[in-house]
C-alpha cells in the first residue's frame, strides 16, 4: 500500500536520525526515531495499528526520558535494509529486518535500563553509608 511519498516520509525520518546521530544528539535522536514507528503505522491506514503504535511509543518515549543513553546502537542501517526490502515489496525480508531491528533495541534499552538501576542502588548505598 505504501506510495513514493510514503516512501520518502520514512526517508526523510531516517536522514533526520542519522544527522542528530552524527551530532551527538542522542536524547533527541531516539525520542525523535520514535516517529519513525508512527509514519510506517500511519502507512497501513488501519487505524487500530495507528492506536496500538500511539500507545507503544509513549511507553518507548517515557522509558528514554528515564534512562541514561549514553551509546548509540545503529538505526539507520537496519532502518535502509528495512526500507530497502519495502521497496522492493519484499514483506519477507522487511519482517525480518525489522524484528532484528526491534530485538536490538530491546536489548539495548534492557541493558540501559539494568545500568541505570545499578547506578541508583549504588547511589542509595552511598547514602546510607
């Protein structure tokens, strides 16, 4: 269902991405990567994809306000072999990049999130000592 103008929209959202990575800017980047997710659901037309999209990226967006990220994982690679399976109207191969894609920053979240828990308890101890 996607038309060129779809295609460019998550073009131009993967571009975006990879300047502010190239700056540094990795706060901004992933709270601004997050759109990405919202222009490929607004793609489908179906408006419940539209609403469960919505409400899984607040979820995202909260959990990065909460942790400390101070690397980077690469999006824009996975996100090009994404569209470039799209494109190709190869569904197959647009799955699987994505769920890799999506299990890689699962991980990446996970191990940020662990970081940010152990800095605290290491915190609180200092406190009681």
């Amino acid at each position: 269902r996607a038309t060129e103008e779809d295609f460019l929209a998550l073009e131009h959202d993967i571009d975006a991405v990879e300047q502010l990575t190239h700056e540094g800017r990795l706060h901004e980047r992933y709270s601004y990567s997050i759109n990405f997710y919202r222009i490929l659901a607004e793609i489908t037309k179906n408006q419940i994809i539209i609403i469960l999209i919505e409400s899984l990226t607040q979820i995202l967006r909260r959990m990065i306000n909460l942790i400390e990220l101070n690397e980077a994982i690469d999006l824009t690679q996975s996100r090009r072999a994404f569209m470039h399976s799209l494109r190709g109207r190869d569904a197959e191969g647009a799955v699987k990049e994505m769920t890799t894609h999506l299990n890689v920053l699962h991980d990446h979240l996970e191990q940020a999130q662990r970081k940010a828990m152990l800095r605290a308890a290491a915190l609180s101890e200092t406190g009681r000592s």
